[in-house]
C-alpha cells in the first residue's frame, strides 16, 4: 500500500522554527546518567518487541528455511522476548547518493512496497526490525521517512500533488518550483529560509549555518507547508505509530568536536538523538537529556530553582542538519552560483560565519549547551556554553553503529548499509566498518565490542566491497571481560552498481527524477541481490542472519541452509591486502540475468555499451 501523509504533530510551541521558552513539567527534566536505557525507551521497547513478532514470522516462514520451523520458533521465542531476535538497520552518511541508495534497501526490507514480499523479496524486515538509525545522507532518509508518518519509500519517490517531497530534480539551491508548497521563485525560496533563521535569532539562540542548511533540507524531505518549519524531532515519539510500537525506534548520530579543535579523531565523542533523548554514552559525556527540551539550561544536570524550559530547539531539519553538517561548507561555496540567490541572503550567511573561525564553518550550535557543568573530569565540552556538534561521518565512522553496539539494547543484527565513498570512483571499500572496529578497540568504547574486519585492500580484493558480508558469525570467537556482551553480527550491504550507476558525487546537488528512480532500484537490487537472480537462497540467507544471535542463545542447532549461507557470507579472516590499483567494478546484473563481466562503472560518466532497458530492468515489480 503506498501514502503519503502531512505530519500531525508541528508541535514547536512558537509554531514557527524559533524555540520558545516555555513553563517546565511538574517534574523537571534532568541529565539522566548513561549506561542503562531511559525509562520512557524500556518502555516503548515491551510494545515494539511484541510488534515485531508477526512481521518477524511471515518473513521467517516465507525465507522457508528447509528443516526449521519458524513457526514453533518464533511462538516458543516470543514467550521470553529477550530470546526474540533483535534487527537493526543503519544506513551511512553519503549524501543524496546515501539517502537513494539507502532507500531502495529500507524499500526492499519493508512489506508496503511493491512485490517485496514476493519470491525473492525481504519485504517485512523493516517491520521486524527495533532500531532504524541514519547518519548525514542516511539519516535525511531516516527523518523523511519518520517525519512523513513513517511514509513508504515509494510514496515519498512518488510524491503528491503540490509536494516538493523527494523532487531532487531541483537543486536545494534553486529551491521547489511552483506549487503548492508557496515557493514562486529562488529568491523568495531563501528569503523565506532567511526569516525563519533570523526569528531564531531574533528568539535569542545563536545560529549557525547548519540553520540554513537544515531549512533548505526540509523543503526536500518534509511534506508540509515551507518543509515544516515547526516540526521537531521529539514529535516523532507523540505519533500514535510510535506509541503503539508499531514503526522502528529512530537515532541519528553526530559527532561531538572538543573546544579548539579542528580534526575529528576516533577519540570523539558520538552523541545520538532519538525520540526520546540526546547523549552519550562513550565515557566522556556519560549522559543523556530529553530531546524535547535541548536548549533548555541543565546548568551541572539540573534545571536550577525557578528556571524555564525551552522547546523547539530541536527542530527535525537542524537535527538533520546537525547529523550532515559537512556540507555546511558545501552550501557556502555553492549559494552564491545559483541564480537569483538574494545578496541579503548570502550577506546574512556570511555574517553567521563571521561569528565563527573560518575553519568551524562545518559544526552545529547547540547553546546552552546542555551538558554545562556535567562530568567535569571527562567531559571536554563541561565547560564550555556551546556544545558544538559536527558531521557523524567526520571520524570515518560513516555508519551510525555506535548506538546500536549497546548492550543494553541486545541487537542481534544489524543490516548495514554503506553508500561510502571512500575509492576514488566514489564506491564504499569498508573503511566506515573498519573505523569502528578500531575505536573499539580503544577506551572510549566504553568496553563495546566490534567483529573484526578487514583492511580496504583485502575489502577490494576479495570483492567483500561489491557485495554482503557477514562479519561477527561466531559469537564463540569473542573473547568477553566483565560486563562485555557480545556484539551483533554485522550484515554488511556496499553500494556496488547491480542495474545503475549509483557512485555519484556526494556533493551533486540535483537529480533527475529517472537518476533518482534508478539509483534507488540499484539498492533495492543491492537489499535483494537482483530479487533472488544472483543468489536464489539470499532470502533465506537474510533470514538465517536474522536467527543467528537468537539460535545460539536458545542452544538451538543451526539449519543446514545457514550453515551453507553462513559458508558463503561470513568472512573467514583471510587477507588479500597488496593494492592492485583503482577499484573499477562491472555491473551485476543485464537485462534481468546475473552477468560475469560487463562494462565498467566510473564516476559520473556514460557507460559503453549499456542500453538504457539495463537501468530499470531485474525488478520490473518491484518499485514500479
């Protein structure tokens, strides 16, 4: 079933995009203390667990498993839900490239599109699924999809009449054409942008070019009237899908930068926004507060004796922008190229930088911060007003895995999916995996393990970069010290080019809608690895990962068909690390049939010899 939904929940208490200073609860929210789940998310976890055992079934008993019965599994499972498997999915930072591609996997994972749940298909994972995380590109997915009354890919691909939803056909810095959205042109497009920024201002609360960024984003990504200028992230979790446990639990992931620093390192501090909360639980901040009141004054924890409330800090498309402030810089070298931007415009931009050191030009504001006087012996932002908040994919963590290598939130499995570029023809080669098995290795881990992966050469080499691989199979193989659990295995799913040219820039700015289309079937094709013509047990394979966790804590013995996936998808630790020069992959699929050689994929450019039925063939159901 597709549709597409204007949100009900603006729930800004300006109504607008400034915060406002409001009375505080009876209960004055506080700094909860990391290391355990909030309250409000144990919860909401005993309402979605439930949720996710039907949907987990009819995907189980389609994969039909030989020799299992899912049936008796799932209903045996389902009577102590820690048994229960527990699915993840992450989609990495990469741009628009990352948002498509990204959406043709949730597209494939989700029982609403098209075909999904045919021979084949994965449709229903997503519904199976507990946790949906988005980093910059990916998390621009994520909020869409969430912000759109958890709308499908489809519809959101689709559009609707007087929609600028997904029309990425139009530069973000044009702006929409005409239509229903009010925009008439590019001027009163970031004229309108300017207003809504300086009524922040104007509000008291400091801005930053992220403001700019994120307003110009939600034209794109929100379905409402100026791209929801007062829709706010924590609204997600007052949707009845949401307090019914019957969608994911969404996180995005930003990095925190230390005062006066320039370089990201692996030692940076990964904060996280859910519906929920935004924190922290690497050992340097160690806390989380109630995303709802962000801006509020947490002066050493606690709201102090007579103090206010602030909220609408946490406005959905700062909290995207925030997530993908790298292209902050991106908007300022690019605004003024553009054809009837506004000077005041561009002059009021510049004038936000000038407040900053030219080389802060990528971070996100979040003043007061609220974390002021909070564990002052490892916290480096503890005495600092800002919070200054950067790019998740500025540590080389490109996926957003950090929040879900928890252990308190028991995943099983996470479905990672890398729209990286990290090869000079803009393809993933692991090295978002390989950063965080490295901080893992490190104290600011908090003692969270990782599976071990490979270096980029042996990624490239063995071709674990141009297709899935499971990392972390045998949860005998780690090593645990006191408190440690083991980590989830990992499902590695790497952009490769199935039926499209899906290595685009991570700065282009606009795409056709036939690109568009094209890049997100690519991933859909990635998700079901051309709907079974590469791999006929790849269904099964998904649901043999999905198990894997859950069969090993119920002592339960492995079916011979994930023994033969596990073969086949785990990497085995071999290495294969000489360079052998640029990484040129061929397309995986023609006209529908699994090809050994085909012509190869660069950046940007045409391809020889591919006719354009190549493009929008494999799965002429699925996505329409």
């Amino acid at each position: 079933m597709r549709y597409l939904a204007h949100r009900a929940l603006p729930n800004s208490p300006s109504q607008g995009y400034k915060p406002a200073v409001v009375p505080c609860p009876e209960t004055k929210p506080k700094i909860r203390r990391a290391g355990s789940l909030s309250p409000e998310e144990k919860a909401w976890l005993k309402l979605r667990r439930n949720a996710t055992i039907d949907p987990m079934l009819d995907f189980l008993k389609r994969a039909d498993i030989a020799g299992f019965d899912a049936e008796a599994y799932i209903r045996s499972a389902a009577a102590d839900i820690s048994a229960l498997p527990n699915v993840a999915i992450a989609a990495s930072g990469g741009g628009y490239r990352a948002l498509m591609n990204g959406a043709g996997f949730v597209a494939a994972a989700d029982s609403r599109t098209t075909g999904a749940t045919d021979k084949g298909g994965i449709g229903g994972l997503l519904q199976a699924s507990t946790y949906l995380a988005g980093l910059s590109g990916g998390g621009w997915l994520v909020t869409s999809i969430m912000a759109n009354n958890f709308s499908t890919v489809e519809s959101l691909r689709d559009g609707s009449p007087g929609s600028s939803i997904w029309d990425f056909a139009n530069s973000i810095f044009k702006g929409p054409e005409e239509s229903g959205v009010g925009i008439l042109n590019t001027a009163t497009y970031w004229g309108d942008i300017l207003e809504q920024v300086s009524s922040k201002e104007d509000a008291g609360f400091d801005t930053s070019i992220t403001d700019f960024w994120g307003r110009a984003l939600s034209y794109q990504l929100v379905n409402a009237p100026d791209g929801g200028p007062a829709y706010t992230f924590s609204s997600i979790a007052l949707t009845d899908d949401f307090q019914q446990g019957r969608i994911p639990f969404p996180i995005l992931v930003a990095d925190g930068r230390a005062p006066g620093a320039k370089i990201i390192s692996l030692n940076s501090t990964v904060y996280e926004f859910n519906a929920f909360e935004m924190g922290s639980n690497d050992p340097t901040t160690f806390g989380f507060v109630p995303t709802r009141y962000i801006a509020s004054n947490f002066s050493g924890g606690v709201i102090p004796a007579g103090g206010k409330c602030v909220e609408g800090f946490d406005q959905a498309g700062y909290v995207m922008g925030t997530s993908s402030s790298l292209f902050n810089t991106f908007l300022l070298t690019n605004i003024t190229s553009f054809k009837d931007v506004p000077q005041f415009v561009v002059d009021a931009i510049l004038d936000v930088l000038s407040n900053l050191d030219k080389d802060n030009n990528d971070i996100a504001q979040y003043a007061p911060n609220p974390f002021l006087g909070w564990n002052n012996e490892t916290n480096e932002n503890a005495h600092s007003f800002e919070l200054d908040l950067v790019d998740g994919g500025e540590d080389l963590q490109n996926l957003p895995l950090a929040p879900l290598l928890q252990p308190m939130r028991n995943v099983d499995v996470i479905f990672a999916v890398d729209s990286s570029a990290d090869t000079p023809y803009n393809w993933p080669n692991g090295t978002a995996v390989r950063a965080t098995y490295d901080r893992a290795l490190s104290p600011i881990a908090n003692g969270t393990l990782f599976p071990p992966v490979p270096d980029a050469n042996t990624f490239v080499n063995l071709g674990l970069n141009s297709r899935p691989t499971f990392f972390g199979c045998d949860p005998a193989n780690f090593t645990l010290s006191k408190g440690q659990v083991v980590p989830p295995l990992l499902v590695y799913i790497p952009n490769a080019p199935y039926t499209a040219m899906s290595n685009v820039s991570t700065f282009t700015s606009s795409y056709p809608d036939s690109q568009r289309n094209d890049i997100i079937r690519n991933g859909l094709d990635a998700g079901t690895q051309g709907n079974g013509t590469i791999d006929a047990q790849w269904t099964a394979c998904v649901a043999c990962a999905v198990l894997s966790r859950s069969l090993a804590r119920t002592n339960t013995i492995v079916p011979s068909v994930c023994t033969d996936c596990f073969s086949r998808y785990c990497w085995n630790g071999s290495l294969d690390s000489v360079d052998k020069g640029p990484y040129e992959p061929k397309f995986k699929i023609e006209n529908g049939t699994t090809v050994a050689s085909g012509a190869m994929v660069r950046g940007g450019g045409s391809v020889a010899g591919l006719a354009t039925a190549v493009l929008v063939v494999s799965l002429g159901v699925l996505l329409g």
